[in-house]
C-alpha cells in the first residue's frame, strides 16, 4: 500500500473501503442480527477513534494493521447475496438469447 496523506479523497475511499469490508467479515462471522449488530457499534467505534489522525506514518501504521486484520480473520465461507455473481441465484432464470444460433449438428 502506498504512502495515504490524512484528510485527502484516496484516504477517505481506502478507510471507507476498509469499513465495508469490516462489515461484511462480520456479517459472514456472526449470524444473529442481534449480535453482528454489537459487533458493527463496535467497529464503528474503532474507525471513529482514529477519525482525527493526521501523521501520515501513523496512518499508513494502522491502514497496514487493518489490511493484515481483516487478511487474518477472512472468512473460508463469506455470505454472498444470492442475485451477485457467486450467489445461489446467480443466472438461474435467464431469458432466452434473442441472437442467431449457432449453426451445426446437435
């Protein structure tokens, strides 16, 4: 990861960016909604907690942190929606091709 200046809109999309990805590990962790909900406060708490963090080698110090946290507890088995690619329903009812076949010998 390249050096990240505080305050700026690269730095701003890599935390955003990191708070999702957050979220969703969470998601795929914890499958009550009472419980993931606690967890989601919490993380909220932490990004919260570093929200004001202007030397950017302490910055860079806690985006690697992060990146190596959110590496480490991945999950073997991530929740994915069902309509996204990977999903169950993934292209299962697709509308038939309005394009010439394919001429040949079946």
């Amino acid at each position: 990861m390249t050096g990240v200046l505080p305050f700026t809109e690269a730095n701003r999309k890599i935390v955003t960016l990191f708070y999702r990805r957050s979220l969703k590990l969470a998601y795929s962790w914890i499958n009550r909604r009472d419980l993931y909900r606690k967890k989601a406060v919490e993380i909220r708490q932490q990004f919260e907690a570093n929200k004001q963090l202007d030397d950017p080698k302490q910055l860079q110090h806690i985006l690697k942190n992060t990146e190596s946290l959110l590496y480490k507890y991945r999950h073997p088995d991530p929740i994915v929606p069902a309509s996204r690619p990977g999903g169950t329903k993934f292209e299962r009812n697709l509308h038939p091709s309005l394009d010439k076949p394919i001429p040949g010998h079946y």
